[in-house]
C-alpha cells in the first residue's frame, strides 16, 4: 500500500511538472487543429458538385467526377509532369549544394567570419517571392529590364521578351529555389557538423586523412540520419508545387505554362477562371493522398537500408 501511495504521488506531481509545457503547446494545437484538421471536413467536396445554396453539406453528390474531369484535361500530364520533374530536381540540388556549404562553412575557424557567411547564405530564406519577382522582373523586364538595356548597349536590335521565352525558365527556377532555399537546409547540416567530437578529426589528421577524406569517412556518417529526414519529408510535398515560384515570379505568364505549369497553379487557376471548388478540392486531395504515399515508400526504402534513420 505505502509503495502504491508513492507511485500516485509521484504521478501527481509528474502531473503538476507537465502543466506548464501542456499551456506552452496549448497554442501550438488549437491552430493545428484550427487550421490543419478541422478545414479536412471540406474534403467531401472533391466528390460533390459544390453550390453555394445548399452548402458544403447539402450539395449534389458525384462520386468521382471531379477527379475524371481533373485527369482527363489536356493539362494533366503537364502539370503532373511539371510538379513531379521540378520538386526532384529541387531535392537533389537542394541536398548537394547545402551538404557542399555546410561542409566548407565548417572549415572556417572565426567566428565572425563564419557568422558573416551563414548571414548571406540565409538571408534570401527570408525574402518573400514577391519581392524576389520585382528583382527578376528588374533584370528581365522587356522595355527597362537590365539585360535587354545591356543588349542594347552591345548592338542588339531587337529586345527580347524573356516572359515568353521557354528554354529559360527551367534553369532559372531551379537556380532561384535553389538561392532561396539552400541556406536553411545549410544552417541544419552545420548544427550537426559542430556536435560531432574533435577527436575523430584529430585521430584522421594523425592518420594522414586528407580533408576529404574527414569529411567522407567522419561528416557524412554522421549526417545520414539528417539527410534521410530531410529527403523523407521532402518526399511528402513532392506533388506540391511552391506557389510563389511558379505564379509570381513568373508572372503567371501563359506563353510559359509548358514549363511552368504546376498543379498548384492549376488550380489557383481553374478556381479563379471556372470556379469549380469540386475539381480544385479533388486536386488538392490527389496531392495530399500521393505525397502521403510517396513519403511511406521513402520512409519503407530508408528502414531496408538503415533502420536506426528511418523516421518511424
């Protein structure tokens, strides 16, 4: 009985310790439910025939209409071609380049100068799509762009339209997500790099391992569980294209939807030009639903390759 009076004390005050972080992440879950899981009710649209008088609830069911009328457009393959093609290439560029950074940003023995660095590398996470689209109006702008003035300056006759031209925009959205993006996934490989102990490059150097070497033998295989979460997580957003990418910073240009169509934007227009709330809603649900999918496949390979940095 007294050792049974111990346990629930102890389970009392375990509780009593716990009631600040419950207040702590009381925020954090009322707008994960507010806006993550209670908005999943409106999920029933992707098979209804919305109209506004009858309500979400109340309207005409179609079974999965609005998914053949998604799927059986002249867009769809160019859109799923587009979304799934873009995203592969941001994972691997995004992985490189950053584990490249981290690992020359690590070599760097002052602190200023490598606080100087990782404030540059960041600094473009910060901005907003919008203002990185006034930047690449700014140089490619037909009439005052500064590429069509240099042009003119070097004897060019004609300017040109680079809002139209398709060969163009492949490399550079892959160069700006890139730009963008890189300094975050940096900032989180160098948090692992500076835990790993100094003794195993000390022990190296002895060897005779060149820098290289330390960083294949010693930082790589300690970076394996980061590298494995990022590209898992990353596999579940690979139908979701980034919307401020591909509609603002293009323009949302026409003359450039072979190559900068995505679903998002699909959808972004479909809704403002038909306003079918059916076929958008059953867009949205393919995306999420194959995400879903593709992040347990990549989760299921990361388990049969190395259990200990699969996710769950």
């Amino acid at each position: 009985m007294a050792g049974h009076k111990v346990e629930v004390k102890r389970r009392k005050i375990w509780r009593k310790r716990d009631i600040p972080l419950y207040i702590m992440a009381a925020p954090a879950v009322v707008l994960l439910l507010l806006f993550n899981y209670f908005p999943m009710g409106g999920l029933v649209l992707s098979f209804k025939k919305f109209s506004v008088s009858k309500g979400i609830f109340g309207s005409e069911w179609t079974g999965f209409q609005n998914f053949k009328f998604l799927f059986a457009s002249t867009d769809a393959y160019v859109i799923v071609r587009n979304t799934l093609l873009y995203n592969i290439v941001f994972i691997i560029t995004g992985i490189v380049l950053a584990l490249g950074m981290a690992l020359l940003l690590s070599e760097i023995h002052s602190r200023r100068s490598a606080k100087v660095y990782q404030t540059i590398y960041m600094l473009p996470y910060f901005l907003s799509w919008a203002v990185v689209a006034i930047v690449v109006t700014a140089f490619l702008d037909r009439s005052k762009g500064f590429v069509n003035q240099i042009m003119m300056l070097l004897g060019s006759e004609g300017l040109i339209n680079w809002y139209h031209e398709l060969r163009l925009w492949p490399p550079l959205l892959v160069f700006l997500a890139a730009w963008k993006g890189v300094g975050y996934q940096t900032v989180l490989f160098l948090a692992v790099i500076s835990g790993i102990s100094g003794e195993y490059y000390e022990a190296a150097a002895l060897d005779g391992a060149s820098k290289l070497q330390q960083a294949r033998y010693i930082t790589l295989p300690h970076l394996r569980m980061i590298i494995s979460i990022n590209l898992i997580m990353s596999m579940g957003g690979i139908f979701h294209g980034d919307f401020g990418l591909f509609y603002t910073v293009t323009g949302n240009s026409g003359a450039l939807y072979p190559v900068t169509n995505v679903i998002d934007t699909y959808i972004f227009n479909g809704l403002k030009t038909q306003a079918n709330l059916g076929m958008t809603t059953a867009a949205g649900m393919f995306q999420s639903v194959v995400g879903f999918v593709f992040l347990l496949a990549a989760n299921k390979i990361v388990n049969r390759i190395d259990p200990e940095n699969a996710l769950f």
